[in-house]
C-alpha cells in the first residue's frame, strides 16, 4: 500500500510539471484583436507588478507561473518597461524573453532638414508617445533625421538625443573641413549651412550653394539671401507670399541685403549634407543664382549673365500667371 501511495504521488508529481511545462512553452492566449496583444509595462514596476499587468493584458494565462519563471531563469532582474506587442498565442516563454531582451515597440520622430527649433519643439509636442515638456533650443543645435522612440520616454531626452547627434556629425565634419574657409568657427559653418539648406531644396544643388556663398564671403560680397529676410521677420516661419520691397529694405541682424557677412545665428537646423557641403565646397568662380522655374537654380559668374537669367526668370513668372488666369 506504501509502494502504491509513492507511485500515486509520483505520477502526481509528473502530472503537475508536465502541466506546468505546457504552460511555460505552449501556445498561449489568443489576442484580442488583430495579430497581436499590446501591452504597456510602466517604468518602475516590480516583477509582480509586471506579471500582473501581462496577466490582465492578455498576453499571459498566469502571473504566478510568469513570477516563478522569472525568478528560476534570472530574468526577474533584467526585465524592461516600455510598449510590447506580442504575437499571437505567444508561449509565457516568448512572452518572457521579450521582456527581458526589451524588444519594445519602436515608433518614429522625424525632424525635416530645414526647420527651426520653435518646430522642433512642436514636433516633439505632437508626438502622443512621448511625455514631459521640453525647452526650445538654439536655432541649429539638432540634427534633422528620423528618430526611433518608446513609448513613454521624456521628451527631454529624445531633444538630447538630437542634439547629441548634431555635435557628433557637426565636429567629425570639422575635423575634416577644407582650408581657408571664409569663416572660423563650428557655429559660423553651421549658420551657413542653415542658409544653404533654406535656399535649395535640391540636395545635387547644396554643394554648389554652399560654394556660391563661400566665393561671396570670401570677397566680402554680401549674401543677399532671401531666408535670413523671412528669418528676421517671423523667425522662420513661412510667409505665406513673396518678400516686399519693403522688407528687403528693412534693417535686421539678419538681412543679408543689409549685413556684410553672415548673420549673429542659424536660421533653420541644417541636415547632414548641407553641413558637409560648407565644410568642402567645390571650387567655383559662380556668384549669383536664381530660380530656374523647375524647382531648381541657374548660376552666373558674372552680374551681367546674372541678369539675363533673371530676365528669364521673370517671363518664366508672367507666363505662369498668364497661364493661370486663362485657366480661371
């Protein structure tokens, strides 16, 4: 009877673990909607608290079970908060290495090259995973490009990441900056380049801006650039119309119509290419462009070939508003 009751308890035993196996590595609960389960893990929880919130998400069938396997695997330590999606019917052991490994979900911040940091701002602010508020910082401190985020994080600390990355590209690219150019510090390049970056929209074209305004710098030309009016106006935000007369004749710090030399800061955050392309301009001997009517420039050297261009252009904008009164 002794031997029988050991046999019972044995097979008991097997019976339990076996079970317990099958919910560690089998399927495991199916997802609400879709494809997948999300749930949200808060920075600062304990691993009950972890077990718990996956338990009422869906993702897991018991928080005791997950406790246990986290403790026995050491994974208790070394769990991740954040926003997880866990595929369907994911076993607690899926579940489990997720976690741990930290393989939240990704969403993305993107920044376009050319805009002010008041934008920045804003863009940070509109993002609905992100948390906290955020200082505005100095025109051309962030480097334009597209960001991975979590759900969660500061905005604060994604404004730093940017920052970061902008000194990381700004001083490789100092380093290997070309000699002789016309101004002398990392803050200069990077005023230049906002200007560079506003005035093309055509990264083929960069190079040959940033070498136009370099010639005109190093002749003590003024600039004469269109951007640092509007700059100096609404800080960069757009217009809405063309410059007036007026405005051109206006005195601001930022005028280059009015100022020799460059202006007292950026007037946008200037992307990677536009910072490279101040760094080594090509050589040229152009001094003057205009808009080519196709989204474009066309280069002079000399004022006269400049004004035959210009004439062009004209007739380029008369025939476009002829054209467009016909059609209404």
């Amino acid at each position: 009877m002794a031997g029988g009751g050991l046999v019972v308890a044995a097979v008991a035993a097997l019976a339990v673990g076996g079970g317990a196996v099958w919910l560690y590595s089998g399927p495991g609960p199916k997802a609400k909607n879709g494809e997948y389960t999300s749930v949200v893990l808060r920075r600062g929880a304990s691993v009950s608290e972890i077990a718990g919130a996956l338990e009422a998400g869906g993702a897991i069938r018991s928080s005791s079970l997950f406790l246990t396997a986290a403790q026995v695997t050491g994974a208790a330590r070394r769990l991740k908060a954040g926003e997880y999606e866990f595929p369907n019917r994911a076993s607690l052991a899926n579940v489990l290495a997720m976690v741990r490994d930290g393989k939240v979900v990704r969403h993305q911040v993107t920044v376009p090259e050319g805009v002010t940091s008041e934008m920045v701002v804003e863009i940070l602010q509109r993002s609905p995973v992100l948390v906290g508020d955020v200082p505005t910082p100095p025109e051309g401190a962030v480097l334009p490009e597209t960001y991975q985020v979590e759900r969660g994080e500061e905005r604060a600390a994604v404004l730093q990441r940017m920052m970061d990355d902008r000194d990381k590209v700004l001083n490789a690219l100092w380093e290997q900056r070309q000699a002789g150019l016309p101004f002398q510090t990392k803050d200069e390049a990077v005023t230049l380049a906002s200007i560079v970056e506003k005035e093309t929209a055509l990264a083929s074209e960069r190079p040959r801006v940033a070498a136009l305004f370099t010639n005109r710098l190093r002749l003590g030309m003024r600039l004469d650039t269109d951007p640092t009016v509007i700059y100096g106006i609404t800080r960069g935000r757009p217009l809405g119309r063309g410059l007036r007369r007026s405005e051109l004749d206006t005195f601001t710090p930022y005028n280059t119509y009015k100022i020799t030399g460059l202006p007292p800061t950026p007037i946008a955050n200037p992307g990677r290419e536009a910072l490279a392309a101040v760094m080594n301009p090509p050589k040229t001997d152009e001094l003057y462009f205009v808009a080519d009517g196709t989204g474009g420039h066309v280069f002079a050297k000399t004022y006269e070939e400049h004004e035959r261009n210009v004439a062009q252009w004209r007739r380029i904008e008369r025939e476009a508003k002829a054209s467009e009164a016909a059609g209404n």
